[in-house]
C-alpha cells in the first residue's frame, strides 16, 4: 500500500486569520485549540485588529501572531495588502478563519492569494442577526453567497448556529458542527478554593450560592436572571448571587439602577472581570445562562466540567450542552427560569445534586474534551489539505495512501452498520471519507477521525430533479476527491454512486447490497414498470469493470444474476455487517414475565403490523407475554407507518412503544424473545445481534431472515404476513423456557462462528486489496 516518503514532516501549516484577539468566546476557543498540548498542526495567528488580551499569551506558548492594527468594522488598503502579503509568505496548507469579518476578509484574500483550502469559522448564534446592525446583516448576506465559492468547509460552534446560517443561505453542503473543547485539567471542582472563595465574600459552606459569568451585553439578559432571582428569594430567603464579567461592577449605571429597583444591592456579589472563573464555578452552586441568543454557550460545559449544576434559557445549543443533566427555561421568561432554579436550588446537599454534578462533569469530558474538538479541527484541516494540496505540501508527499470513500444515505446507519469498516481500513493504510446526507450525527463521523462530506439525498426519491441533483453532487464529489475506491452502501448510493464512479472515471467500486427493498418486496400484476428501471439503474451502476459487489444472502444475488445485473466473478457473499462480540454478550434471561421484542424501523414491510396483530391476539396469554416495540415511523420511506397509526398502538397499551433506542444490547438483556417478521431482507443486523445476546429468534422464512438463523436450531421460521402463526410461534417459546434457552445458546454459538465483526471486516479489506493492486 502506498505510504508517505519516511522522514518527511508532513504536519499541516495552518493560519488563523481573526477579527482581533480581545476578551470573547471566538478567541478564548482559537487561543484553547493551538495551544493544546494534543494540537499536531503548525499554527499562525493573524489578527485584523490589535493583539488584545490574547496576542502575548498565544507568543508565550510558541505560536507566531502578526496583527493588522485594522479598526474594528473597518477596512484599510495597507491591512489588506499586508494581509495578502503575509499569506502568500506564510504559504499555509490550510486558511482557518473566524467571525464574520475574517471569513469574508481572510477567505478572499486567501482565495486571491491562492490557497483553496479555506474553512470559515461561525461563532455567531445567528438568532438575533435580523436585529442587529446594519454591517452585520450585511457581512452576513454577503457571506451567504459567497459560501459555495470561498469556503471548502464552514464550520459552526452549535447546530442550532449552522441550521439559522443555512436559513440565511449559508451553504448546507459546506456546513459542519464542531462542538467546543475544554481543558479538564483545568475545568475540574476545587474544594479549596470554595473555602477561600466563601470565607473572601463572607459566606458560609451551606449557604445556597447561584452565579453567572458573562459580560454586560443585551443578549445576555441581565434583566431576565435578577428577576428571577427575585421571585427565588420569595422561596429562598437565604440564596445569594455572584455575577462575572465586563462590566459586573458598581461603575455600571444601567446594572446598579437594575438592582436597586429590584431591591437586590445586598444579595448580589459584583466581581467584575477575573482570571479565577474555574475556583468561581467551584465555589457557586448553581450557574445560571439567563441569554435570550446563544450560539454554543461555552460557560454551561465549563460550569459542567466544575461540578455546578446548570440552569439555562433554551437558547443556541444551551439545552443540548445540558441533555437532562440541567434545567430549562424559555428565554426572557423570569417566572420559568425562577423556577428553575428553585429546581436546583432544592436539591442541594443532596445526593440527587451530587449524582447530577457527577454526570454534567463526565458528559463533558465524554462529549467536549478539547482533545476531541483538536482531533475534530484536525481532520477537517487534513480533508482541506488533501483536497487542496499546496505546491510545498505536492512536492512533500512521494505517494499518497489510497483513498477510500464510502457513500451512504443516512450518517446515523453508517455509524451503526460501517464504521468498524472504516476504522480498520483507516488503520489499514486508507485515507477514509464518508459521503452521507446532512444530519445530526455527521459530528460523530468527524470525531472518529474520518472526513466526512455532506451530500443532497432524499428518502423518497419522487423529484426527479432531486435525483438528477444527487447524481450530480456525487460526480462533482468523486472528481473533486479522487477516491481511489469507492464504497457504496444501501440503494440510492448503490444506484448513483455506481454511476457516478464510472462518469468520474473512480478507478474501482464496491457496491454493498443488504437488501433489494420495496421496489422489490411490493406485490405487482403485470409489467412493473418502477421494477424494470430499477433494474436498468442496477446495470448502469453495477457495470464498472473494476467492481465487487457484496451480497449478504444467496436470493438477493440470484435475482440481479438472472436479471443479467452482474458477472460471476463480481459476486462476493458476507453474512451481514457483523457484530461486535464484546459489546453485544450473552446474558441470562431476566426474571419475570416473557418478552417478546421487535428492533426495527416502523416500516410494514418490516412487518410491523403484523407484529401488533400478533400481540392483539395473544393478548391475556397465561405466560403473561409482554410484546416490546422499538423503533420509529420512517416519513421518508414509502412503506412507514403513519404517526396515527403509531399512537393509536400506544394508545391501545397491547405493544410497549419504545421509540428509538441506542442501546440495543441492553434492551436484548431485558427481553426474551427477538422478533423480526420482515417481508424480505439482505442479513437483519438485529437478528444477529440478538443472536449474539443468546436470545431466541422468531422470525419469516424469506430471504435474509431466513439467513440469519438455524432454524429449529437458533430460531422458528414462520410465513411472512401471517400474524397468527407469528403469535403460535411467540407464544410456543414464551411457554417453555428451557427450548429458548436450547435456541439462545445455539444463537450465540452461530454469532461468533458467523457473524464476528472480525471476520466480516476482514473480508471487506481483503476485497479492497484486490481491487486496488
């Protein structure tokens, strides 16, 4: 496999290119990223403005600052050329720039210059842009319609940001989340200085302390936090307050009139600007966000990170920090956010409070270390780089490592079903890419490490327009990445990735087929003309010279053979995605009555309504069977269940709806019994995981599920769309406890003869050796 020249440095030579280096979210983040001791890349930091708090600091950890000395808002010739000047000098592999005003300025100049590998930097929440002033709507504007030409990548602080932005025609297909990282080192509790902090303001250890950090700004609320302080006083006669920042002070004329009408001069503690927040977070409480717009509010994960419980507006990406590990108010609502607080305020002492703290410490360090947002920044500046190689960078690099990308729909499926594949090709030697259509889990794509790239895609695929536009997404993309191969995964990227790859010229194609789906599974009389396109599409997809195509059971393969699709030697058979044999273990059945459950998305050809027959007609069984239902409608997916149709299900109370779960090895430990009455499949990956959890299996004797067990070994085949043999069958394990036990036993031993991920990812890369030597 081609490597890089031995020796060679080989770190990528990024430039930040600022609006100024003053007290504020963007540039405490900047200053956080470069100087992190995990930070691989060469960094420069140009600011437009002056050196503010930020410039001696970021020299005194080795990174060069050179500063414009531009007027804030203001453009000067001489700053503009110097700012030309000093990139064509610096010649960086990357351009990072940040705010508003460095996006527009250090993007073009950069472009000017000629570097294309430029990533903007959205800091602003974009909530209150129709409000603000008239140069900020209009960078924003400007930059809205230049953010397809300058910008490779644009990336937001928050979803909730990057959603407004591409509201305000912010390319969608440029945008990506990278959440904000924290030093844990240094955000951690510090019983200590608590003590100190206290005994300095004249408070006892018990007394209930809130606190706010955050400077005098309108968007900040002020107004909203001591109001509803106030109110909590009502019920808290004892609570004080702590506020921090700019203009938290007695010279501040606005904030002392504010607190006088409210009474509150002696329950408040003005600390203006400090250096300590960390020991502050540890000595408050409970901190409190009180902002009417946000974008991503760093002050909630650091309160997080030092074991303050949080309450906060539902502004930006607040709620999302908090996830159930905080309260929740709507913004400029005193009342709610009053009662918030008493929500906090009650539990304090208690350990409900210090279970709570625990938990908002350790999602930060789970979800926002500053490792992850380094490695996050780090991959987005290497996808840049390698797409847009720099002449040094060209004349570094002796052989690139072979280009892998896989295309599929949903980033949500390629996290479940691939990235195990992924990894071990990116361990393998391959520069990995991910093509998927936009969504919340594309962030997670990132933090593995992988470049992942956003491409339009519908579910339904009725426009055709759209379909011609995903197609053509999809060529521009393969002849803008130069994969060396491409894998594609599900129907739609099967269809127009093997398409587009031979259009692009991509010198090799997987196409991975887990199922030929309704096109296929539909009952038709006569010529079917859908059917018949389906099948021309496969052909054209299909009929790359240099191509493999996986299948995951006999039937499927068999129907593109005999309708002239594919070639012998292009066939080659993987049971299913594979299953990671540690996480998904074999446990004893819980005590208690059967249940029997259903993993899968509420699609009929799933056979979910089937599944919920059954459970009416076993209903007040003497086993006590209990039926689980996990899953949601699919509204992009012409054969869902309609949301009536799901709450009437709930309504009735025979099925126990779940909804969408993440943790399916434990739900497998809480059943008995594992059910799939599915139409057709390519290998269900909740029947192997279940298989490999030592659950017995009942599920339809067609294809891919019938392929998934042993029957009358591991499982009981039934015929699909016949929900009374189904119940038999449910109802036939559920009452004899010792033949599920045989069957579960025998499951496990089928996973890890079968099924291990191991072995499937194994025979994936031994397919991408074939193909690229």
């Amino acid at each position: 496999m081609k490597r890089m020249t031995a020796g060679a440095d080989l770190s990528l030579r990024v430039v930040h290119v600022i609006s100024g280096l003053g007290q504020g979210g963007a540039e405490t983040v900047l200053h956080r990223l470069v100087t992190a001791s995990s930070q691989a890349s060469r960094n420069t930091v140009i600011s437009l403005g002056d050196e503010g708090v930020f410039g001696a600091r970021l020299r005194a950890a080795g990174v060069a600052v050179h500063c414009l000395n531009m007027r804030p808002g203001r453009l000067s010739p001489a700053g503009v050329w110097r700012l030309y000047r000093l990139l064509r000098q610096l010649r960086p592999d990357v351009v990072q720039t940040w705010m508003y005003h460095a996006d527009l300025l250090g993007g073009v100049v950069a472009r000017l210059a000629g570097i294309r590998a430029v990533s903007w930097g959205i800091r602003n929440s974009g909530a209150n842009l129709r409000q603000g002033s008239r140069s900020a709507r209009a960078l924003a504007w400007v930059c809205a319609r230049l953010s397809g030409l300058v910008p490779g990548v644009i990336v937001s602080c928050a979803q909730d940001a990057s959603l407004r932005h591409q509201q305000w025609g912010y390319r969608a297909d440029r945008m990506l989340v990278i959440p904000n990282g924290y030093d844990l080192s240094r955000w951690q509790a510090r019983p200590q200085a608590r003590i100190d902090l206290r005994a300095n303001w004249g408070l006892t250890a018990d007394t209930p302390l809130i606190g706010s950090v955050a400077r005098w700004n309108p968007l900040k609320d002020h107004a909203n936090l001591l109001r509803a302080f106030a109110l909590s006083l009502a019920a808290y006669p004892d609570l004080r307050c702590v506020l921090v920042g700019l203009g938290m002070d007695d010279a501040n004329a606005e904030l002392a009139a504010l607190l006088a009408s409210l009474s509150l001069r002696d329950k408040v503690i003005l600390l203006g600007p400090r250096d300590d927040v960390p020991d502050i977070m540890s000595a408050i409480d409970v901190h409190v966000l009180s902002s009417c717009a946000e974008g991503f509010p760093n002050v909630v994960a650091e309160a997080m990170a030092a074991g303050a419980l949080c309450v906060v507006t539902d502004v930006g990406d607040a709620a999302k920090i908090v996830d159930g590990e905080g309260w929740v108010a709507p913004p400029r609502n005193p009342a709610a956010l009053s009662e918030a607080m008493n929500h906090a305020v009650a539990i304090l002492g208690t350990p409900q409070a210090s279970l709570r703290a625990q938990r908002g410490h350790d999602r930060v360090r789970h979800e926002y270390s500053l490792d992850n947002m380094v490695a996050a920044y780090q991959t987005v500046w290497q996808r840049l780089a390698n797409d847009f190689p720099s002449r040094a960078r060209r004349k570094q690099t002796a052989d690139e490592a072979p280009r892998l990308l896989y295309v599929v729909n949903n980033p949500a499926f390629f996290l479940s079903h691939r990235l195990p594949l992924a990894m071990a090709a990116k361990e393998a030697g391959f520069d990995v890419h991910v093509a998927t259509m936009a969504g919340p889990s594309a962030s997670q794509i990132v933090a593995h490490g992988l470049s992942h790239h956003v491409i339009p895609m519908t579910r339904s695929g009725k426009n055709p327009v759209q379909e011609l536009h995903t197609l053509y997404a999809l060529w521009r993309l393969f002849r803008r990445l130069r994969p060396g191969l491409v894998h594609a995964v599900t129907i739609k990227p099967v269809l127009y990735g093997g398409i587009a790859a031979r259009l692009a010229g991509v010198p090799a194609y997987v196409a991975a087929v887990s199922g030929l789906g309704f096109v296929f599974t539909r009952s038709t009389q006569g010529f079917d003309f859908v059917r018949r396109s389906a099948v021309v599409l496969y052909r054209l997809a299909l009929g790359h010279p240099n191509s493999r195509v996986i299948f995951q059971n006999a039937n499927d393969c068999e129907v593109l053979s005999l309708a002239g699709v594919i070639r012998p030697p292009q066939v080659v058979m993987v049971r299913g995605s594979g299953v990671d044999l540690d996480r998904f273990r074999a446990t004893p059945e819980p005590k208690g009555a059967p249940v029997a459950i259903m993993v899968s998305r509420l699609l009929r050809d799933k056979g979910v309504c089937e599944f919920v027959a059954a459970a009416r007609a076993s209903a007040g069984c003497a086993s006590g069977l209990r039926w689980v239902l996990v899953g949601s409608p699919d509204p992009g997916n012409p054969a869902s269940i309609s949301d009536a149709e799901f709450k009437l299900w709930e309504r009735e109370g025979l099925v126990e709806c779940m909804g969408e779960q993440t943790d399916i090895a434990s739900l497998y430990a809480y059943a008995h019994i594992a059910v799939l009455p599915s139409y057709r499949e390519g290998l269900p990956k909740s029947l192997i995981e279940a298989a490999a959890c030592a659950r017995a299996v009942v599920t339809t004797d067609v294809p891919g599920c019938r392929d998934a067990i042993e029957p009358d070994a591991t499982g009981l085949l039934v015929p699909a769309r016949d929900s009374a043999a189904l119940a038999a069958a449910v109802q036939r394990l559920a009452d004899d406890p010792d033949l599920r036990r045989r069957f579960g036993a025998a499951g496990r031993e089928l996973a890890e003869r079968e099924f291990d991920i191991r072995k499937v990812v194994q025979a994936h890369l031994d397919v991408y050796q074939a193909l690229i030597v």
